[in-house]
C-alpha cells in the first residue's frame, strides 16, 4: 500500500542494509572502489535478484546522489530501484519481518530512520502459520516457519513486547498499526502513516493490488497482496482452530493479546475442529 504512494518507495524485501552494514559502516562511502564493492555484495545478497537490478543502474544511482554516510548509501539502493518506475522518492523503505529481532540495533545503524510495526491478532497469525506449513511451496526463499501452536505463541508474544518497547523507547522514531485496522478502514489508517512520514494522502495507495511489484517466485505466499484488503481474514481462527489449539495459544500470549486490544476467548469449547 504504501509503495503505491507516488512520494515512497517500498522494494521487495532484501535484508542488505542490515547484513551489509558491518562491512561497510566504517569505510569511505565516497570511495569509488568502495561503492563498487558495496554494489557487488548488493547484487549477491539473498533475495536480491527479484529486482531485477543491474551493475550499472545500482552505482549510476549511488555516483547522482553522492552519499557520504552508510544509511545513504542504502538509500541510493532503494532509489535506484524507484527510477526503474520513473519515481524520486521522499522515502525508501525496507520490508523485512526478520527486523522484529533487530529493532534496537536498526534504530541506532540509521539513525534517521522510522520504524512503522504492524501487528495481527496472534491467533489469526497461527492459523496463517499452519496454513504456510501445508502449502505445497517450491520457491528456496519461501520463510520456514513454525507449527507449534505454543511456539507461535511464544514468539508471537515476544515481538509484541519487544514492538512495545520500541514505542516506549523512542516515541517520535516509531509508530505501530494494527492489521485489521488497516483492512477495515485502509484509507485512516494509511492517511495516519503516511501523515507521520510528513505526506499527505494519496488514493493511489488503495489501486496497490494493480501496482503489484513482488517477484513472482514470492507470489507462492504472497497472492493475497494482489487482491485488495478482505475483512473475513478478521477473526479465522474462530472457525480455524481447535479449541485445544486456542486454550494453548491463549495460556502462552494472553497478556499480549490484551495489551493489543484482542479480547480472550478463554479457549471456548465450540470453536470448529476445521482449520
């Protein structure tokens, strides 16, 4: 949604800033040899290909903007990646679930960044979790996730807390959004992202699914964001789980899922056994 407002640009996900910053951090980006470098370990990153970049596309970009620090340099990345759609953007950004583990040490690389959390109720992110364990997916790059209903809950749990800190800790830097405030009223809540990135609303970002750009090898787990927001993913796992399944998320994530404003089934006994 947010890669389909004309000012921002939002790649597919790649982790190279992250994975490529304690090579790079500490050395003269303003290098010639080092850009090069840095563009050549770009192009090998996992995941990279799916943007279809090029040498020369990549360092053209970095040599116009001339940046003279690492998150810069970054940034030239995700701007190269913008002028293939004839965009200069306000705004790069860097989709990567895997960053719920590394949200301090993100806010302190790049420091003029912002950190937008999104959260899912965590029974309904179960029930995706198991359907993801028994989707017959043949991409490498598919994420592998768990099917223990008590580990997802666990984990679940954990990321809440740590998303929780983040907004204690630097109030102006980060903002959260809850999922199925976005799938219910998309344009409020998009209007309050993109108003903290210091835009304004575009309805753009609600024609996103017809400006899809994910790799199609991603599309094995990605097809719903070709398709616009669909209310009857709020609450699946009301006919999803089994009670047994609900009881056991619940005792693990409860004070979690409260502290989000998900209310607690207490594990009732006539949830469907159909997932």
């Amino acid at each position: 949604m947010l890669n389909a407002h004309p000012e921002i640009c939002v790649p597919p996900e790649c982790g190279f800033a992250h994975w490529l910053r304690p090579a790079f951090h500490a050395r003269d980006v303003a290098d010639p040899d080092v850009r090069t470098e840095f563009v050549h370990a770009v192009l090998q990153s996992r995941k990279f290909d799916g943007w279809n970049m090029n040498f020369s596309s990549l360092y053209d970009c970095i040599d116009a903007y001339n940046p003279q620090d690492y998150p810069s340099l970054t940034w030239c990345i995700g701007a190269a990646y913008a002028q293939t759609s004839g965009i200069i953007p306000a705004w790069v950004g860097d989709k990567n679930n895997y960053y719920i583990h590394h949200l301090e040490q993100i806010a302190a690389w790049f420091p003029r960044s912002r950190l937008l959390c999104i959260t899912r109720d965590g029974r309904d992110v179960a029930c995706s979790y198991l359907a993801l364990s028994r989707a017959k997916i043949t991409s490498e790059q598919a994420p592998r996730l768990s099917s223990d209903i008590a580990e997802i809950a666990e984990g679940w749990s954990s990321h809440v807390g740590d998303i929780h800190r983040l907004l204690r800790d630097k109030p102006s830097r980060a903002m959260h959004v809850r999922f199925e405030d976005l799938v219910l009223d998309p344009q409020a809540t998009l209007t309050k992202c993109v108003k903290w990135l210091g835009l304004d609303w575009n309805p753009s970002m609600l024609r996103y699914p017809g400006q899809n750009d994910e790799p199609p090898a991603y599309l094995e787990w990605k097809a719903l964001t070709k398709h616009p927001p669909d209310p009857s993913a709020i609450g699946r796992y009301k006919t999803a789980m089994t009670g047994d399944e609900l009881r056991v998320f619940e005792s693990r994530a409860s004070q979690a899922l409260t502290s989000l404003g998900y209310g607690l089934e207490g594990g009732a006994g006539d949830c469907d056994h159909r997932r």
